[in-house]
C-alpha cells in the first residue's frame, strides 16, 4: 500500500474518531439519529485505524523485503552480505580514477532525478523536504506535518551510482556529478531514492539497491576520517 493511501487512512481516521468523541458528548435522548451516526463514526474510524496501521506493517514489510540480497538481483549478493555484516567491500571500477588512498566501495546501476522547482507559493526550507517513490510517482513529505506533495520531474538520466571512501559519484551522459563526502548534508534515503544536499544544491538518486548506499554512506560517516 502506497504512503498516499496510508496518511489518507490516518486522516479519516482523525475525523472520524473526532467526530464520533462530540457525538458521544450528546445526549442520546436528543435525537435517535446522533446515537446511529456515533456507532457508525465509531464504526468507520474503528475501520480506517485498521487500515491504516495494517499499511504502516505492509510499508515496514515491504521496505524490509527491498533490503535483502535475494531481492537485488543488480547487486552481487557477496557485496551485500558484505555490507550487512559492517563491512566495506573494496570493488573495482575500470572508469573511475581513484585518488590517492581512495578506495572505491559500491557501484549500481541507478538513475538521476530532476524536478521541476517549486512555485514562489510552495518554496520552503529544504530541510522540511523528504522525497519519496511510490505506486510509480514522486512525492515530497513536508515535515514535520507529514503533508504530501507532488514532486514533478523536470528530467531523468540513466547512469551509475559509485561511492568510495573520499566521493559520491554519478556516472551519466547527461547531468552527471561527483561530490566530496565531507561537503555532504541532509541526507535521506528510502526504499528506492538516495537524497542529499551540497550546499544549496540538491542530488536525488533512484536505484534498486538504494538501502545498500545507505549503509555504506553509513559505514564511511562513522569513520574518524574519510
């Protein structure tokens, strides 16, 4: 079940958990329909509370599901376990240049994603922002009222996501980048995108193994120095 079904599951939830808290405050005596509309507000909120933490358990599955090796079929299933365990693996890439005392760690197939900038009324801090996938769309999540918003692409190239142990790097024809990890900021991953902030810019990466980048961002983060 996509996030979009889940937080409309909670806000009808809300409503109709609220309303069937003022119905309980009238008097039944009052008016033989108030006491029909409380046992169905009770009824449909009872329901929409169902839904909606049976989606949050179907989302945690699913993001759980995403994460194993047996599920990336793009990933070598050694690396992953690799990584599971808390280590880096040390991967071979014929088309980058290692500096000096650079190791190169991971590299998937992925795409870079675009979007079209915010109009003046919707521009905010960035850091509010969360960008999700789901169902096929893009989403931004407005934090911290977990508002939804569109998230329209502007442009979308296929290329390769490389980490090491000194850069991200994205290997495309088209609108590609390498970024030192020290200058990197605001980075959130989900179950298909890798986001994060450079300066006032912001790279958003789309890739199967998306949970893998993670933990090694997380692995090379944690180190002394990098």
């Amino acid at each position: 079940m996509s996030r979009p079904e889940r937080i409309t599951h909670l806000a009808a939830a809300l409503v109709f958990s609220v309303l069937a808290l003022i119905t309980s405050i009238i008097p039944i005596d009052i008016d033989f329909r108030w006491s029909v509309f409380r046992v169905l507000s009770l009824a449909v909120s009872g329901l929409a509370w169902l839904l909606f933490f049976r989606s949050r358990y179907l989302e945690k599955k699913e993001n759980a599901n995403a994460c194993r090796p047996d599920q990336l079929p793009s990933f070598p299933e050694g690396q992953a376990r690799l990584i599971d365990s808390g280590r880096l693996p040390n991967r071979y890439h014929p088309r980058v240049d290692l500096h000096e005392f650079e190791i190169c760690h991971f590299y998937v197939p992925a795409s870079r994603v675009i979007f079209a900038p915010l109009t003046d009324s919707k521009k905010m801090d960035p850091s509010r922002l969360a960008v999700r996938y789901s169902g096929g769309n893009y989403y931004y999540i407005v934090r911290p009222q977990e508002i939804l918003m569109p998230a329209e692409i502007d442009d979308k190239n296929e290329g390769e996501l490389i980490i090491t142990s000194q850069r991200i790097i994205f290997l495309a024809s088209e609108n590609a980048f390498e970024v030192p990890l020290q200058r990197v900021t605001l980075l959130d991953c989900s179950a298909h995108l890798i986001d994060f902030q450079v300066r006032q810019r912001r790279y958003t990466i789309q890739t199967e193994a998306a949970c893998y980048a993670e933990k090694v961002l997380m692995l090379l983060f944690q180190r002394p120095t990098l």
